[in-house]
C-alpha cells in the first residue's frame, strides 16, 4: 500500500523535514521506497510505499505523488491520468475509474484531488502558515496539526500561498428523478452493470479473494467474480462460534467455492481493538466493531497470497439495506427516504470507505467493490424507491439487488436471507460490550478509554 504527503511552508526545507515526520507516521502503509521532492522553494511532496509499480513521478517542472489504483488497464488508466494532470484537465481525472488519490507540485502550487466516490482518505491542516496534507490524520498530529479536515471527493484544493487551501468542486452526485420501469428490467440492468464493475475491478488479476458472509452483498460479489472467469476464494473471519461463519460455510458450499475460514477467541480481542482505534483514529463502536472483522479478513488473504479482496459494501446505501430506511418510509415517506439514501451516498467516504481502507491498508491487499462505480450509482439513483423499500415495516428490502441476484443465479436461500450486519454477526460487537462490563464501563468508555492510552503512542500497537 502506499502513503502521501505534502506541505506548504516558507522554505521547501522546512516542507521536507515535516514530510519526513509525516511519511515515518504512516510507515504502516509501506516504507521499502521513500520519496521526497520539490519543483519550488515552498511546496514539497512525498511518498512512501512497498508497490515497485509507481506511484510517484518526476520532471523537471512538476512532482506527483499518487496513492491508488485505476482500474481496468492500469498501466493505460495511470498514463491517461498522468496527461490530464500534466494538463490540468482535473475534470477529466475526475472521470477515470480507480480509487485514488494525489497532490502534485508546480512551481510554488500544491494541487490535491480525491476519487469522486472517495475510496481513498486524504486530509489535511493549516498552522500558522503552513499546509500539510496526508493519507491519515496521524501524520498531521505527529507534526502538531492537530485540527484537521478532510479532502472532499470530487473537489480540487489548491495551495498558491500561506493562506491555506482553496477548493472548487468538480463532480457531485447528481439528485435525479426516478424513472419509470419495472422490476424485472431494473435487475437485469442492474445486474448487467454489476457483471461490468466487476470485469472492471478485476481486470489487472486472475485471482481474486472475497469477504463473505454469506449474506446478499457478498454472495452476488462471489458469484459474479466466479462468472467472470476468476480464481475465486471466499475467505470469512469472526469470533470463535459466531453464527455468520457457519452460514458462510454453508453457502461456500452451495456457490461451489473455496472457503477459508478463521476464527478468534474472545479473549484474543483487545490487542485488536487497541489496533483497530490507532488506524482508523477513531473509537466510535459500530466502527471498531466492522472494522476489526475486515481487518482480519484482510490479513487472512495476505496469507492467502491475495492482491485484492473484494466485499459488498456502498450496497445498503444505495438500495435501502439498513432497517432504518423502512422506518423512515413508513413515519416520514417516500421524499424522506429518498433524501436519506441520498445523503448516505455522500457520506459513504467518512462513514464507511475510509474505515474500511485504513483496516486493510497495513496487510498490503486492496479492498475493491462493485458497487463504488459510477455507473452503478448512477443508475441506482434512477431505479424507483418501492424497488428498495417497500411500506409496512419492510423486514426484506433491497428487492431489486435481490431480483438481480436471481437473474445471475444466486440459490434462493441466500438471495432471501435477511441482513445482519458483521459486527453482529461475527460477534465483535458483543464482545466489546463484554469487555467493557468487566470493567464496569460502558461501551464509550471502554473504548475512549483505549483510544486516550493509544494517543501517547505513535507506533502502531
């Protein structure tokens, strides 16, 4: 995997030694190759990785440093990029599929941009005259930028002074209209476009591991991966006894693949826990307690000897999976529940996306799924809401993904499974709230409690 930084500041040697700092933060993302450069005397960039492949590149007028993948044919997709960067053209950046993100310098000007969904985390901070940008808010703290902000998706922030950034944006999810259609046309739409995201994510490997649970998200990842002709294994993770990897097993079976599955013991949690808070800098419950089981799954298909690992998420935003949309249909209706799913696609980036990247980084595996493509989103703005959730306490949802399903071919049994979320279903979450009752705190306080012991460390526990 790979970290970025840069800074504005007075003199391009103060920019360098404060990426230093910032780059030995994020040795966790890779550190077999380190870079540092300048095109100016106030604007500095760095990198450091373990990709041989690239990343960071050179001239004589400009330094980019890029953290992430395009998809499809990559070695095509990075030089497609590399011209509209050279151009300027970020509008155009914003149109090639991948998941990254970069800041280049030219001349005494620091440009910064994000993947439009915002797949890959970037922040930044502005201290008495300085701007500092990184892959994780632990490099701006360990130079003492300790407000920090994150970069938007879509937008284009700029440095041309000690002011600070300026941004403008250059891609937003539009709000359409649903359309008319029926069901069956939604799904077989749907489904064809899923079949493409994944021939896209998938293009550069032959093979491929795959979170499963067993539930629909990670199901129809599975089986389209297998249709696509790759070398599909499902591998699944969670707390000894846990309800999810029995089912998982199960239906391992049933798709005719591969399984590897692992278990933990309860008391083995904490270290993971204290893990899991130092990377994604942040120790809400629901977040450690979906970010600890993909952490593991991560791990297992490093051992694995996996590049990617594909997993279903961006799928319950899009077509209604949370109970809480069926409460928000029924108590405050149809326009209520569209603005919800709306907004949900928005904060996708700080919800779920960056969390989940920051989990999986330090395994070196790139987590990638379907449903983070433009075109699927897209789409799924238009298909109607009574295809996503229905009146009447809606305990199913998601009709129209589960229709798709069919039409690809999923068993029945697993394309009518009800959700249940990993952090139930691995059984992390519950343990975390045991743990925290054995220490007569609750929940919050146990793992505040955990992040204020992390916060005196810099090294990753």
């Amino acid at each position: 995997m790979t970290a970025i930084a840069a800074v504005y500041a007075d003199r391009t040697s103060d920019s360098k030694a404060l990426i230093t700092d910032m780059l030995s933060a994020m040795k966790h993302r890779g550190s077999s190759r380190i870079k540092i450069a300048s095109t100016g005397d106030r604007s500095a960039v760095g990198f450091t990785s373990n990709n041989p492949a690239g990343g960071f590149f050179e001239s004589r007028t400009a330094v980019l440093s890029l953290d992430g993948t395009f998809f499809g044919r990559i070695q095509r997709g990075q030089a497609r990029f590399a011209r509209h960067e050279a151009s300027r053209n970020f509008e155009s950046i914003m149109k090639t599929p991948g998941a990254f993100a970069t800041v280049s310098s030219r001349q005494n000007t620091l440009s910064v941009v994000r993947d439009p969904i915002g797949l890959k985390p970037l922040y930044y901070s502005t201290k008495i005259g300085v701007t500092a940008i990184a892959s994780e808010r632990k490099a701006l703290w360990r130079i003492g930028h300790i407000n920090t902000a994150r970069i938007l998706p879509g937008y284009l922030y700029t440095a041309k002074s000690q002011r600070g950034l300026n941004k403008r944006s250059l891609f937003r999810f539009p709000q359409r209209s649903t359309q008319v259609m029926t069901l069956d046309y939604a799904a077989a739409r749907l489904r064809r476009l899923l079949q493409r995201s994944i021939h896209l994510i998938t293009a550069d490997v032959d093979r491929v591991a795959v979170a499963f649970s067993g539930g629909l998200d990670s199901a129809i990842t599975a089986l389209l991966a297998k249709q696509a002709n790759l070398n599909v294994e499902l591998l699944s993770t969670g707390l000894r006894d846990s309800s999810e990897l029995q089912t998982a097993e199960k239906y391992a079976k049933a798709l005719d693949l591969p399984i590897s599955i692992e278990t933990y013991e309860p008391d083995s949690l904490y270290p993971f826990i204290r893990r899991i808070i130092w990377l994604i800098e942040e120790h809400d419950l629901m977040k450690v307690s979906i970010a600890v089981p993909l952490h593991w799954t991560a791990m297992l298909a490093a051992r694995r000897g996996h590049s990617v690992l594909l997993c279903g998420q961006g799928s319950d935003e899009l077509y209604g999976g949370y109970y809480k949309y069926a409460k928000i249909l029924d108590n405050e209706g149809s326009r209520a529940l569209a603005s919800s799913l709306y907004r949900s696609i928005v904060e996708a980036p700080q919800v779920n996306y960056e969390r989940d990247e920051q989990a999986t980084c330090p395994s070196g595996v790139e987590l990638r799924t379907p449903f983070a493509n433009l075109d699927v989103i897209d789409f799924s703005f238009r298909i109607p809401l009574e295809f996503k959730v229905r009146t009447g306490n809606d305990l199913m949802r998601k009709w129209v993904l589960r229709a798709a399903a069919l039409k690809a071919g999923l068993p029945d049994e697993m394309v009518w499974r009800r959700k249940k979320a990993i952090q139930h279903g691995t059984g992390v979450e519950n343990a975390i709230r045991k743990l925290a009752r054995r220490q007569k705190l609750t929940t919050d306080e146990y793992l505040t409690n955990i992040g204020t012991i992390i916060s005196r460390h810099e090294e990753m526990p």
